[in-house]
C-alpha cells in the first residue's frame, strides 16, 4: 500500500510498505479521508513530538474509513463499518486515569499513519477509541473529530460558560473550532489573528469581533476596550498559537481574576517569563491542557454529526490523494489552507 513516512525536519516520502493485518482485538481500516492540521505541520517542520512518535515514522493523526479487516477478539465491528477513531487511548490503570485525567495517562498509547491507503488500530484503541459513524455524516468532516476533542477538553478545563466574555489568540483550525465551542456556549468571543480570509471564517463561526494583526495596526488592549465597551478586560483568554509572545499576551490581556488556557504547544526549550505580579495580585488561573480524553471524543462527533457542527466544513480545502500531503502541509504554512483532506 502507499503510505507517508516521516523520516526528520520536513523530510515526508510516500513508499510503498506492506499492508497491515489485524491481530488479536485489532482492526484495518481503509481511510477514507485524513485532514491535515496544525500539529502535523509543527512536527513536519520540527522533525519531532515529545509524546506522539518516534522517526522515521508513518504520518497522519486525524482520520476515518471504513473497516477492512477484523482481528479476533475485536467485538462489535464488521468489515464494512463506517468508523472514526482517536488517535490514542489511555491505559485505563495508572494513577492518572484512576483520578479522572486520562490525558495525562503514565502509558498513552498514540497511532500515527492515517496518511495511507489503511491504518492498524491497536486493541487498546479498538476497545475505548473507535466510534461507528452516522451514515450520514461525510468522512471528511468525520476526521475533525481528534482535534475537536481536544478542543471540547480545553474548553472543559477553563469552565466556558454563558455570558462569559472571552478572548482567542489564534485563527488556525483549532482556534476556530474555540470560536464555534463559544457561539454554542453562550460566550461573547472575540479573536485576534493574522488571516483576513481566517478571520472571515471566524465571524461566520459566531466571533463578535475580529482583528488582523498585520493589518490593523492597534494594540489589542485598546481595541478590546473599545469592543468591550470599557477597561476591565476579558474573563478568559484562550492562546491557540503556540509561541512564548502568544503566551505573554494571553496573561497581559486577561482581566483581574480571569482565566488564562494555554492551549499552544511551543517549540522544546522554549521559556516564558510572566511578570509575578499580574499572577498575584490580580489573582489569574494559568491552565494547561495536552490531547483529549475519551468522552470528548465522543462529545466531538456528537457535534459534527449535529446541523452547528456541520458547519466546521466549510474549514475544509478541495482533498488531495497522499501524493498531494507534501504540497498539502505547505499551503497550511504559507496559511493558504485551514485543513485539507486527504484521500488515498
């Protein structure tokens, strides 16, 4: 079968490698369409991830398909089931998943390779983290369930709640799906961004307001003020840009007492240097978060399958067959493209 392999910093070849076969509690899936995103790229261009592989390594996170092979001990699927799956599991036994924080789990197990004609589910995926489609709901828009669980498990970390007033720093696929998780919550949202044509997106997706970076030359602050309607600053930032600057800015942005989710992953050895005075006095809650957690999984589908949900696809570019993934994961670096299928 062909097949993207990263081998180091933006060096992906398709290849051809054997097709693989299930084992016990196993299934193959051949993938229907696997979307490109935002953590691929970082890892193209960077050549590594602290959790999620080690190279050379097959490629793609975000995928759906249908069954095409069943290992035995690998109960309630078929060959010819339309199914989505996370990309990890949790272990279910460590002392992180017995406290309820299963993202943290001692012994996550991650599959990669959904950029190719079929993927290998482990057991341990098939058991907690592959989910049957609604027959209506288009494999394109299904591979989105991934990233919109982790998405769901930032917001759930921060507490988004109705008549909240909120800030997003960031207008790439993730923040957008911020955008649509704010409309459905009742929250006021405004995103500070660098793409005219993203930043278009997130105002059909709910946003109250925008503004372009590059373009507009205010300092955000002021323009908040003048949203907002006075000083006091947002109850909650959420930083979706994954740099140190983006990090600082989240924390100078936030109103006395307001919350802060760095959802951003920056690049190793990166530091930050919050001054310790706008964390004590003014009594901010910094919150990290990493991946996602089973029942955000199932929340996300639950919200692509819904008529708001649906409407994440217009995020999506016209799909490319794997030979298109180099060219794919470029025109995402040049901001060309939000997401873009891929479909062997």
């Amino acid at each position: 079968m062909r097949a993207a392999r990263l081998y180091g910093k933006e060096d992906l070849r398709v290849e051809e490698v054997p097709t693989p076969r299930p084992g016990p509690g196993e299934v193959v899936v051949r993938v229907r369409a696997a979307t490109t995103c935002g953590t691929d790229l970082k890892v193209f261009l960077r050549g590594a991830h602290a959790k999620m592989l080690r190279l050379p390594s097959l490629f793609g996170h975000e995928g759906s398909g249908e069954i095409a092979a069943v290992g035995k001990e690998a109960r309630n699927f078929k060959e010819g089931d339309r199914v989505v799956w996370n990309n990890s599991a949790p272990c279910g036994s460590c002392r992180y998943c017995r406290v309820g924080e299963p993202s943290l789990c001692e012994d996550i197990l991650f599959v990669n390779g959904t950029y190719a004609e079929y993927i290998l589910l482990p057991a341990r995926i098939v058991s907690k983290n592959l989910l049957p489609l609604p027959a209506d709901l288009p494999f394109d828009l299904a591979s989105m369930t991934e990233p919109l669980a982790c998405a769901l498990h930032g917001a759930g970390k921060i507490v988004l709640e109705k008549g909240q007033t909120a800030v997003l720093l960031g207008d790439g696929s993730i923040g957008l799906y911020f955008v649509l998780l704010a409309r459905l919550q009742g929250v006021r949202l405004y995103v500070i961004g660098g793409s005219k044509d993203r930043l278009a997106k997130a105002r059909e997706l709910g946003a109250a307001g925008t503004l372009d970076r590059h373009f507009e030359k205010r300092e955000a602050t002021a323009w908040l003020a003048d949203q907002m309607g006075g000083s006091f600053g947002p109850d909650v930032v959420i930083e979706a840009v994954g740099t140190p600057e983006a990090w600082d800015d989240a924390v100078r942005i936030v109103r006395p007492g307001g919350k802060v989710l760095l959802f951003g992953g920056c690049a190793r050895d990166t530091f930050v240097t919050f001054p310790t005075e706008r964390l004590h006095y003014d009594a901010l809650t910094l919150v990290g978060v990493f991946h996602n957690t089973p029942a955000h999984v199932r929340e996300a589908l639950a919200i692509l399958s819904s008529p708001e949900g649906r409407a994440l696809a217009t995020l999506l570019a016209p799909p490319v067959p794997i030979e298109g993934v180099n060219d794919a994961l470029r025109r995402m670096q040049r901001r060309e493209a939000i997401k873009v299928p891929v479909q062997p």
